[in-house]
C-alpha cells in the first residue's frame, strides 16, 4: 500500500541519519504551514506532503560521511550530494510510490531563476517542488550544520525576501507573508516586523517533531 510504503521509508530514513529524518518532518510540517495559506485541492496538498517527507529520500544512497561531513565538499563529494534527487526519484519508483510524487522529489533543488541542479526556471518547476524549495532553506538556515552557524529569524526573513525571484517563487513568498509588492519592490506599508514575527511562530510550529500533522491528521 502507498501510505504504508511512505511509513516504510521514513522509518529506513529516521535509522539511517537521524538528521535528514528530522530536516523532513519539518520540510513537511512547514510546507503544510505555506499551503494553509492557499486554495489547493485536497490531493495536491496530500501529495506535497508526502513529496515533502520524501525529498531527501535519495541521501539513503549516499554515504554518511558525505551528508554529514564537516566543512566544504570537494568536488567529488558535492557530485554524490548532486544526485540525491535522482536516487530519491528510482526509490520512490521501487516502492511503488505514486507517480504524482516524482516530480517533487526530482526537482525540489531547482530554483526560480534556473540555477538549480537541473536548471528548470520559474513555472516549468513542478509547483509542488517550488514550495518545498522554500521549506527545505527555512529549516537549512535555521538549523546548526557544521559549514554553518543558525541565523536568527530576521535573517531568515530576509533571505526570503530577497531571494523572490531568484531562488524562489516570488509569488509564493508574497503569499506566504500576505506581502504586496510592485514588480517585486515592496510595497513600504508593509509591516515587516510582524511578518517577521509570524516566520518565527511558523518556525516553531514545524520544528514540533512529536505532534506528527501527517501520521495523526488523516492525510
Ligand atoms: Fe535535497
């Protein structure tokens, strides 16, 4: 069965590094969070949550030393990191995954202006993989790694911001923080401090690991 399949290889995830177990959950949780705020069939956001639980899903092919290295990757190293979606794409396959999932799992690394690993740009990214992109830096950037230390939420908020339309979809950004912009320049009556307030519940929210949202809430 799908769903039992999707438990089968979170649990193959949660012994392998408990890390990338944890960077999923909130990847899920917080992808949940940004499709609270739009209109989407009830399928669609089954499907990103399960995308989302999935996206790394790939790293169980790649060696621990690698995911978990300390300080830079050579480049032989930032070449097995490169091909996590592939593998996460052929394993989702062997555990009869559904197809729907595929795509959120091969380009979750693209970015808005094409300079992602496989370089799809704006609207040609699978939506589902747009929304998950965002997710997965939120919980990058606000998490402790050993090529990086935390930034705060005011950092975070910023990256967001500035990255509309560079690596992210500016249009979800906006949506996300109900920001209204002109060709992208903010619009200065924004309250920006309270956005930033709403990123940091939002945090916290997602970094909850005991309150499962998809294993209770019936997805
Ligand atoms: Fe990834």
């Amino acid at each position: 069965m799908h769903m039992d399949n999707v438990r089968k290889l979170m649990e193959l995830l949660k012994d392998y590094d408990l890390n990338v177990w944890k960077h999923s959950i909130f990847v899920m949780k917080f992808s949940f969070e940004i499709m609270k705020r739009l209109d989407l069939h009830r399928k669609e956001v089954t499907n990103i949550l399960i995308g989302s639980l999935l996206h790394d899903i790939g790293k169980l092919k790649i060696s621990k030393e690698v995911i978990n290295k300390p300080g830079k990757l050579n480049l032989q190293e930032w070449d097995e990191i490169k091909r996590h979606p592939t593998y996460g794409g052929s394993i989702i396959n062997q555990y009869n995954i559904n197809s729907g999932i595929l795509p959120l799992i091969l380009y979750h690394h693209e970015r808005w202006d094409g300079k992602g690993y496989y370089g799809v740009a704006g609207k040609h990214i699978h939506f589902g993989a747009r929304v998950i992109a965002i997710a997965d830096s939120v919980e990058a950037m606000s998490s402790e790694r050993p090529y990086q230390k935390v930034k705060d939420t005011k950092e975070i908020f910023m990256e967001l911001l500035n990255n509309r339309g560079g690596q992210f979809d500016p249009d979800l950004i906006n949506l996300l923080f109900k920001i209204e912009s002109n060709n992208n320049q903010l619009i200065f009556s924004n309250n920006l401090a309270k956005k930033q307030r709403i990123l940091e519940k939002l945090i916290s929210v997602s970094r909850n690991y005991d309150s499962n949202v998809f294993y209770s809430g019936g997805y």
